[in-house]
C-alpha cells in the first residue's frame, strides 16, 4: 500500500487513526477525551498528514468542522484498512493461550460497598490468573458504554440491561429487590406500614430514576408523585436523605442508613421491584478470551455471595 507514491508506514497509520477518529467524532474538540491528546496536538498531526498526502482533508474553523470530497474519500478507504488490522490482530491473538493486554470494564452506576468487594474478589481472581492483564474499571453513562463495546474500547459493560441494543449480549447477573425509602427527617419515617396508603404516598414528591427500568419498575413508579430526577443511585440517595423525597434504591445502597435508623423502608412487601444489572459484551467481541475469562470469574463471585442471585453468563 502506497501513499503520494510512497510505502504506508507505521506513523501514517498513527496520523489516519487521528483522522478516523476527529471524522466519526465530529472535530478536533470531540475527539480529545477518545484519543487522549489536545485538540493543539491532533491539530499538529492533521497538518501532519495532509502534508504527507499532498491533500486537503478537511476544513475547520468557526463555521466547523467540515470534509473535503478528498477526506470523504480517504475516510471511506480508512474503514476496511482498520478493520482489516482488527481482524489481524484478533487472528493472531487468539493462537496464544495467554490473556494480556487491557482489560476494560464499564459500570453505570456508582458502586455501593457489596459491589466494591465483589469487583474487588473479581480482580484479584483475574491478576491471579493472567497478571499480565491491564485492567481499566470506570464508570460512564450507559450510551457511551454501549458504544465503546460496539467500537471494541471497552470489553465488557454491567449495566441495566432494559433497552437491548442490536449487536450486544445482555445477561443479567447483578439481581436484588429495590425499595421505596424515606429518611428520617421525612412525614413518612413515623408512620406504620399499615397506615401507608398508594392515596398517601402519592401525596409526597418522589426523586425517579432518568432512565428506562424494567415493567415491574414502571407499575411502582406510577403510584409516585414525580419531584426529582436522579440518574445515579448516589444522586438518588442524596435526594432522600434531604427528608423531602421519597424514592425507591437498593437495599445494599442503604443498608448502613437503614442499621443507624436514618432510613427506613416503606411497606417494603408491596413497594418493590426487581434491580437487575446485565453482564453486557459485544455479540463477536475482537478479544473473546478476555470476555470469556471476565464473565467466567465474575459470575464465580456472584455464585459466592448471598448479596445477589442471577443466571451465568457464558
């Protein structure tokens, strides 16, 4: 393979990476966080590489960033020539039995203690087994989790699994009951259980979730008087603590709360419903022994514990 006449070299693969990812991003400024450098420097390597392509790639400026035909056209060409070293890569990789390499996990949610000690468990078993792994843990939104598996830059996602997205699979392997809470500072906190009516809590604010639950989820929540929004469970507990929202959370979310009596649980046999987390990985992941090996440890874990109950990804 040529370019301007010459043989494709491994800096001008650096510099189409660039390019790809400023084109799929959308500019200079999108394409940071994905790859790691400053909009001054991809600057630098645009001019890098247009020079080297005696071509215009692209224009930007304060009416933004825009392809040339000639961009277009490099663009499309760039598509199965990474593809193609993905492919490669993936060949090559799988005639080895060792794992190594990154290791990237995403979670949706801020992790509570009980979750902390089992992905804790979990990465020690993985370092035990293959200490040449390089593990990223983070936490993102659920779009971007899902299209970081999609692109191959994450492995493996634990997140609500209630809007299944075509090319991933989805397990669910995190499962406990979620509750409706008040604290102490809240009417409620005083009252009986049989003196709690639908008719009365929907007389107070609640703090509901921002995002898509299950249907059992959806019934609960239609007995609530919508006052607040909170997509993460920390956001959440934070709303209910402040003893002017009731909502619904996790009990592993609040269990030293509901032990020191600053929270407490409403009629917890009829508010209620099922919190599960899918195991989520991409249906023909580029490195399925890392997936596997995650999965395979994870759920080991789970099995494990009293905290969770859920199916075993395979």
């Amino acid at each position: 393979m040529k370019i301007a006449g010459r043989a494709i070299t491994e800096y001008d693969l650096k510099l189409l990476k660039v390019f790809k990812s400023v084109v799929e991003n959308g500019g200079f400024a999108a394409a940071e966080d994905e790859l790691g450098i400053t909009r001054s420097t991809i600057s630098v390597h645009m001019n890098n590489l247009e020079t080297r392509m005696r071509l215009t790639l692209c224009h930007r400026g304060r009416g933004g960033f825009m392809l040339t035909p000639d961009g277009q056209t490099v663009y499309q060409a760039c598509l199965p020539l990474f593809s193609a070293l993905g492919d490669f890569s993936h060949a090559v990789s799988q005639l080895s039995d060792e794992i190594a390499g990154p290791l990237v996990v995403l979670h949706a949610d801020v992790l509570d203690d009980a979750r902390h000690r089992l992905l804790a468990k979990t990465i020690n078993t993985l370092m035990t087994e293959a200490p040449k792994l390089r593990i990223t843990l983070d936490g993102d939104r659920i779009e971007n989790i899902e299209q970081a598996l999609l692109k191959d830059k994450a492995h493996v996602g634990i997140f609500p699994g209630y809007r299944k997205m075509a090319g991933l699979n989805y397990t669910d392997t995190l499962n406990e009951p979620i509750y409706l809470c008040c604290a102490r500072a809240h009417p409620l906190f005083a009252l009986s259980d049989d003196a709690i009516t639908d008719a009365l809590v929907a007389e107070h604010a609640a703090v509901v979730p921002g995002v898509e639950i299950s249907q059992r989820g959806r019934e609960q929540l239609k007995k609530l008087s919508r006052g607040a929004h909170a997509y993460q469970f920390d956001s959440r507990k934070a709303l209910i603590a402040s003893g002017r929202f009731i909502g619904y959370l996790p009990g592993s979310y609040v269990d030293k709360e509901l032990k020191d009596g600053e929270f407490r649980l409403l009629c917890p046999t009829r508010y209620q419903y099922n919190f599960a987390q899918s195991l989520v990985s991409k249906q023909v992941p580029a490195e399925p022994k890392k997936v596997a090996l995650f999965c395979r440890v994870l759920n080991q874990h789970i099995e494990q514990s009293d905290t969770w109950s859920g199916g075993v990804v395979e």
